[in-house]
C-alpha cells in the first residue's frame, strides 16, 4: 500500500492570501487525487491530477482557484487562491493503487482556518 | 444525477453486530467500496465488492447486490474503537468515485 505525506498538517490563513499544499507518495503512482472535506460532510473530488497531463477538475471547481502541479509520479501541489472564509476546509490528497486501481489512499489531509 | 444514500448516524452496543446500508444509483458500475474514518483523520480502505455477494474480512463483511444497487457493511463483535464514520463509495463508469455523505457510528459500552 502507498504511503503519503501531506505539508502542512494545518494552517490559519488570511483572507484574500494563498496556500499550496504538497503530496508527496513514498511509490511511483499514475493517479492522484485532491479532495476537500468540510467539518461533518463527506469528500467532494476536487481534481485528478495524473502526470504529464493537465489536471482535470471536478464541476465547481476551476484552475484559477485550485491551481495543481503534478511535476513527477510521486508529488503533487495543490494551490487554494484569494482564500476566504468558505475555502476552510480539511484537503486530502489521494493516490490510486493496487489492481485495477482498486484501492485508494490517503495522505493524513491538511487542516485549512481561513479567517 | 448520482446519488449515494446511507444512513446519517447509528448506534450499536459494544460486543453486538451492526449492519450499515448503501444505496446508489450512478451512471455504471465499476465497483463498491467502504472506507472507515475516525474523528480527525483520513479515510482507510476497508473492502471493495464487484461482483454479487458477501466478502468477509475478519469481523468486517460487505455485501454487494448490482441488481438492487444496494450493499451493507456488517461489524461483529463490536469494539470501541470501532466508533468511526463508515463512508460508501462507488465507482462508475468513467471510474470516478462517487462518495456517499457516510454514517457515523457510535458505540455505547
């Protein structure tokens, strides 16, 4: 199974500022993910992110906003732009392993306060 | 459209069995997953079902029924720290997960 680190584990942004967010995979994966998670709600897709392509994002979401990097098959950035309030959030990243893509991991998501 | 429905909340006492269903209706099928999250961490894998019938994994099982697009997550033997949210999931065609808002489940001694 694939082991992921997320950076940071938590952060208090200001309004209107940025944040990138970084996955790193302990293996070489093709798929990635990014999903957002808000306090007693389920994860919402926010893009898939495969390398040497651009990332595909999810209705609702867009590039500008949510700008992803996917450099190598062990790392990926997310971006979250002129945060606000709304924008507070748990983010996670997640990689597709195992037959067929069957299984699917999770890095420990990082903890977005935006004030 | 999608759509994904268990149960939003239930309780179970220590020791006992507890059975958390899904429903779904998605665009294709490519398999049905449960994921396990405890309070403040990250989703863990617990079983995938793609074909019909029961898969057991210790004191888990899943039940997968394609004809009535419906499956359950059944716990034995109930312990403490089985006291999590219990998320369905389910791939459709285009192999997207499409996920279910989960149950969270408590565990009274």
């Amino acid at each position: 199974s694939a082991v992921i680190s997320q950076k940071p584990s938590r952060d208090i942004c200001q309004r209107g500022t940025s944040l990138t967010i970084q996955c790193q995979v302990d293996s070489q994966v093709t798929m990635m993910f990014w999903y957002r998670q808000q306090p007693g709600q389920s994860l919402t897709l926010i893009a898939t992110a495969n390398q040497g392509s651009e990332a595909t994002y999810e209705s609702g979401f867009v590039i500008d906003k949510f700008p992803i990097s996917r450099p190598n098959l062990t790392f990926s950035t997310l971006t979250v732009s002129n945060m606000s309030p709304e924008d507070s959030s748990i983010y996670l990243c997640s990689v597709a392993d195992g037959d067929e893509y069957n299984e699917q991991f999770f890095g420990p998501g990082t903890r977005l306060t935006v004030l | 459209g999608q759509n994904i429905d268990q149960p939003t909340e239930m309780t179970a006492t220590e020791g006992a069995i507890v059975q958390i269903n899904c429903t779904y209706q998605t665009s294709g099928f490519n398999g049905l997953f449960w994921y396990q999250q405890h309070a403040g961490e990250a989703p863990t894998f617990l079983s995938y079902n793609v074909l019909d019938g029961l898969e057991e994994k210790g004191r888990f099982s899943s039940f997968l029924s394609r004809s009535k697009g419906y499956s359950y997550l059944l716990l034995k033997e109930l312990q403490m720290k089985d006291s999590a949210s219990y998320l369905c999931a389910v791939k459709d065609s285009n192999y997207q997960l499409i996920w279910g808002a989960g149950t969270k489940l408590i565990i009274k001694p």
